[in-house]
C-alpha cells in the first residue's frame, strides 16, 4: 500500500483528546469547580434576605471597597514600575544586577506574615520611613495607603516576571529602524517597544490583581484593621469564621469571587482585543 494510503497524525505527548479532556474536566472540577460551587451554595442557608443583609452592611461594603480599590491601584501602581525595573534588569549589566534580580522573588518566598511585620515596623510612626513623613503629616502605616503598599509589594514580581521573557525575545531591530526614521526615546518606547509588551503587561497586572485581592498575611499587620477605614474584606471574612457566622463569610467570599471574576475576565478580554489588532 502507497505512503499517500496513510493518514499522519502530528505527534503528541499527550494521550488522544478524549483522554486528555476526561483528565482536564475532571482535575479542574475537583480542584476548582467544587470548591467553588460549595462556595457558592453556603450562603442561601440563610435566605436571599439574609444574603443581602450581608453583603449590604456598610461594614462590608468599606471593606469591599479597599481591598478592590487598593489592589486596582496597586496594580496600576506595579504596570509602571514593572515594566520599568524588569526594562533595566534585561538591558542593562551593572555591579549588583543578581542580586537586584534575586529580591524581585522576595515576595513570593517570604512568609506573607513576616512581610507584613517588616512593612509595618518600617512604615510607622517611629520607623525608618514613617517617622520622617510623620513629621510632615503623612501616616502611612495603619491607613489605607499602607494597604496599598503592602498590595503594591506582593505584587511587583508578577509583573516583571511576566515581561521579563518578552523583553529578553524582543528584537532590537525596530527600535533601531524607528530612530533612524527620527524618532525620538519617548516616540520609541511608546509606539513600537510598548504595543509588544501590552499582552503580557496586561498579564502581570492581572496576575497581581488577583493576588492583591486576596492577600492577607502582609496587609493585616500595617493595616490597622480599623472597621470602615482600613479593614479589608479577607480579614472579615475571617473575623465571621471565627464568630460560626459561616454562611455571612461565604457570602461576602462569593461576592469577592464574582467581582474578581469580572475584572479579570474584562482584562482578559482586552488582552485578547489588543493581540488582534497587532
């Protein structure tokens, strides 16, 4: 029989589809789906009145508003610092690079606890920061601009970790070409280097979001915890636990998750907009 008798198929390290498909639905509904639908039935125990009882406590709805609010600006905060340091750690060689690049991973293998310590003894009013900006009125630690710098420090290696890559397969050629037609650095940076690294910005920023949305260890400690100023909602939803009001904890969790789940998606959503019309 005629080698054009065959049929080839591209070879896979995977099982066939099938297979594969059975393994992925199932892995992600026993680690993801369950959680989340459990998550989500826990609080019609108490009724829809109760549900939004919950929900709608100005209490809540502070605490709502800064982790969201804080976790938006710090990831703002971190799409243009990231860009900026994971920009001089690809193009730049100077004494101390690794050990520069080295502390970028510091969030991720500090214990977020022990992150939240150090920040709040360096951000109070007799630490080494917050001492001077005392004296000139500013309160950093026990406000939320102290969540956000917690959020803003957890955060960070998301984002220049994620553009770090790109950077390093970044051609030089057009930058090249577009200062020989006259550009200038700015014109540069921001009509040919940023358009390639808008998807991945966009991915870290995202990434940093979620985490700064959840995060608990490191904002408690130089938070304050003041109800309807500095409390964020992951520590009221532990503060319910630990009151056996489990059904107003998974409320509250349900409303982060939804709204978490639309920011992202619309993020997403964007990204996918932004790589068609390169």
């Amino acid at each position: 029989m005629s080698a054009a008798g065959f049929r080839f198929r591209n070879p896979s390290a995977l099982p066939g589809f099938g297979l594969s498909l059975g393994f992925t639905v199932f892995y992600l509904s026993v680690i993801v789906l369950i959680p989340i639908a459990a998550l989500i039935v826990r609080p019609w125990e108490i009724g829809f009145s109760g549900f939004w009882n919950v929900i709608s406590d100005p209490r809540v709805l502070a605490a709502l508003r800064l982790s969201f609010g804080g976790a938006a600006i710090a990831a703002v905060i971190n799409a243009v610092t990231g860009p900026i340091v994971a920009w001089v750690l690809v193009r730049y060689n100077f004494p101390g690079k690794r050990l520069l690049d080295a502390l970028i991973d510091l969030p991720f293998a500090l214990p977020t606890a022990v992150a939240g310590i150090a920040l709040s003894q360096l951000y109070s009013a007799n630490g080494w920061v917050g001492e001077p900006l005392s004296h000139l009125g500013i309160r950093i630690a026990y406000t939320p601009i102290g969540v956000i710098i917690a959020l803003t420090f957890i955060g960070l290696p998301f984002v220049v970790r994620t553009l770090q890559p790109v950077l390093n397969d970044l051609s030089r050629d057009p930058e090249e070409a577009a200062a020989t037609l006259g550009a200038n650095r700015w014109q540069t940076i921001t009509r040919v280097v940023l358009p390639s690294l808008m998807p991945a910005l966009l991915t870290g920023a995202t990434l940093a979001f979620a985490r700064a949305v959840g995060e608990y260890g490191s904002v408690i400690f130089i938070a304050g915890n003041l109800p309807t100023v500095s409390e964020i909602a992951p520590l009221l939803i532990v503060i319910k636990l630990e009151q056996y009001d489990y059904a107003g904890a998974a409320a509250i969790g349900v409303v982060m998750l939804a709204a978490s789940f639309a920011v992202i998606l619309a993020l997403n959503l964007l990204q996918n907009w932004i790589g068609k019309r390169r």
